[in-house]
C-alpha cells in the first residue's frame, strides 16, 4: 500500500469532517490527558460535560494535585472505574513535583495508570511526536485495512498492528493523523455496520475488496460474564438518605453506597421503585431498588443529608438508584 498516499486522503477526509469535540479546540497535554482518560470505556456523549466539569474545577495539573481525593472522586462521579481518577491525580502530584508535563512518549507511558495508547496520544497530538495511537477503533480499522483476521485481542496481534501503525503514521503531522484514524473508526469503519460507501479510504482496504468487512475484527471471547443479583433500599428520614461508606482500600475505596435490603433485618418496604441492569468489569448486576422505612439505623450506616449528595463521591449504582426514586 503507498502510506503517504493513505495518510494524505485520510487527513483530507479529517479536516472537512472531525466532529468538534472540547479536547480538539486545545494543544494542551493536560486537557487532552484528562479527555483520554475519561474516553477510556466511556462514550463520547457521555464524556463532554463531564471533561468541562472536571476542567473547570481543576484547570490545570497544580489545582488537580492541590485538590482532596473526595472532591476529585465526586467530580469523576458517575463516569466509572474510578481507578482512573485517582491514578489521574497521583500522575497530577508527580507531574506537579516534577514541575513541569512530561513531553516524550516514555515519560508520559512512566506515569500511573498511562498505557502505550494514551502516551502516544498525548505525545503525539500535544507535542507532535511521530507514535501511531492505536485503540480499539484504531485496531478495527487496521484489521479490515489489511483484511487480517488475528485476533485483535491478543498481545501479539496488537504489536503486529502497533507496528504497521507505525509504518502508515504520517511522521510530519501525527497529531492529524492519529485522531484522523481514530475518528474514522468512531464514525465510518463502525464495528456493526461500517459505512465503506462513505470511507476515504476504501480503495485501500483489502476486506472491502473481499467482502468480508462485516466478519472483522476478529476478537475471541474471554471469560464469561458473572451475573450478580442485588437489591437496594432508599431509606429516607427527613431529607436524609441511609448510606454507608466503602473503606479507604481496595475497590471504589472511599465511595459512598445505599444498603443492601438484606443487611436492614427491620426495613419496613414501603414499595419496589425499579430495576436496572450495570456492568463492571467482567460483572453484570441486575440490581432491584426499593424504598423503605426503618426506625434504626444499624452502626455501620450513617444518614446524608440528600442536598450534599452531588459534591460527595456517590457510586454508579447508589445513583442510578437514586434517580430511580427521583423520577
Ligand atoms: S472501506 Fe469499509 S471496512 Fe474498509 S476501512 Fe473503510 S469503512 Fe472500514
């Protein structure tokens, strides 16, 4: 395949059509961090008024480093796998004692909780250092590109299509290129039904020409789903919720959490407010909510006042359940 010629019709393509999203108004390797941490697993709707939130209470690495892990937890509330909020202000308290950004890939990769994907990312688009990014939709556009049916999923596979990244990478321009790649991926070569009509780059993929567009990627399965049962209690007493606090280790350390049923033997249930379906990791809930009444409180419990709620870190599902009493 000729490269140049790739990279020159698919940056053409970019320019007249990239979607005008927050982080792409900004060179800043701090913004554009913070949006690719958030971007990890989470969609982009999702993620724009969050990104504004975040950067408007924490503007730059100082005030995320100055800031308490409560305030920063709460801000990342409702975005999930909080792990990467607090390794994004442990990497904040390194970067700020260092005291300045890190501006090559290494020691952007050396920071917590930064993989190979975000360190080229940042490098590439924040200093224009020449290292292809390449996530998900990245791999699913080189999968059919190339007409190659290894499994994306496995570390071999990756490096394989790290390496003819590499290779196609416009080394002038990266940072086009790479969110150029990537937006292809997010709004043309979509994983169900890719738009190849509307692709500026049909004519230099192989699984077009073959027809086999629609069976790549190629991902094997991994470990099944475990399917975990639950039921909250909303317990209200005066304008004030029953919730406990999670311990300050291990997971979603520090988040604050509605009861289950089963821990309130005196919960009197007033009735069922509602049912919904959350995921983490490899671990679906089928969580049922209902609300109740009790005279006493247990010791583990404490009682929140319900206006101090959104500036506390609050998890998913504790507001998912909430809303579904609100509503
Ligand atoms: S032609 Fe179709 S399958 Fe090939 S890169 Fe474009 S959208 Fe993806």
């Amino acid at each position: 395949m000729n490269g140049l010629r790739f990279a020159t019709v698919l940056k053409r393509w970019y320019t007249n059509n990239f979607r005008d999203l927050p982080w792409r108004r900004t060179r800043d390797p701090y913004a554009i961090w913070v949006s690719e941490i958030m971007l990890q697993q989470t969609r982009v709707e999702t993620v724009i008024p969050y990104y504004e939130r975040f950067l408007a209470r924490f503007p730059d690495v100082a005030a995320l480093a100055r800031a308490s892990e409560a305030d920063v937890l709460s801000a990342w509330s409702g975005l999930g796998y909080y792990s990467r909020a607090r390794n994004l202000q442990r990497a904040a308290c390194q970067i700020a004692k260092a005291g300045s950004f890190p501006r090559d890939f290494e020691s952007i990769l050396a920071l917590p909780g930064i993989g190979a994907y975000t360190a080229a990312a940042v490098a590439s688009i924040a200093f224009g250092e020449p290292r292809a990014a390449v996530d998900g939709n990245v791999l699913r556009v080189l999968s059919r590109i190339g007409n190659d049916s290894s499994d994306i999923g496995s570390q071999a596979s990756k490096a394989a299509f790290q390496s003819q990244a590499d290779a196609l990478l416009d080394r002038k321009d990266p940072a086009t290129f790479n969110q150029a790649m990537m937006e292809l991926g997010a709004t043309v070569c979509l994983p169900r039904a890719p738009r190849c009509l509307l692709c500026p780059v049909s004519a230099f993929c192989e699984a077009r020409k073959e027809g086999t567009e629609n069976q790549l990627p190629i991902k094997l399965r991994r470990a099944a789903m475990d399917e975990v049962e639950m039921t909250v209690a909303i317990v209200e007493n005066a304008g004030r919720i029953l919730m406990w606090k999670r311990e300050s280790r291990g997971m979603m350390a520090g988040f604050w959490e509605l009861p289950e049923a089963g821990l309130l033997p005196t919960l009197k249930r007033l009735r069922a407010a509602g049912a919904f379906m959350h995921t983490i990791m490899n671990r679906r809930y089928r969580v049922q909510v209902i609300a109740g009444r009790l005279a006493k409180a247990p010791a583990r419990f404490q009682w929140i006042a319900m206006e101090a709620l959104p500036t506390m870190p609050v998890s998913t599902i504790a507001r998912k359940a909430l809303a579904k009493c609100t509503s």
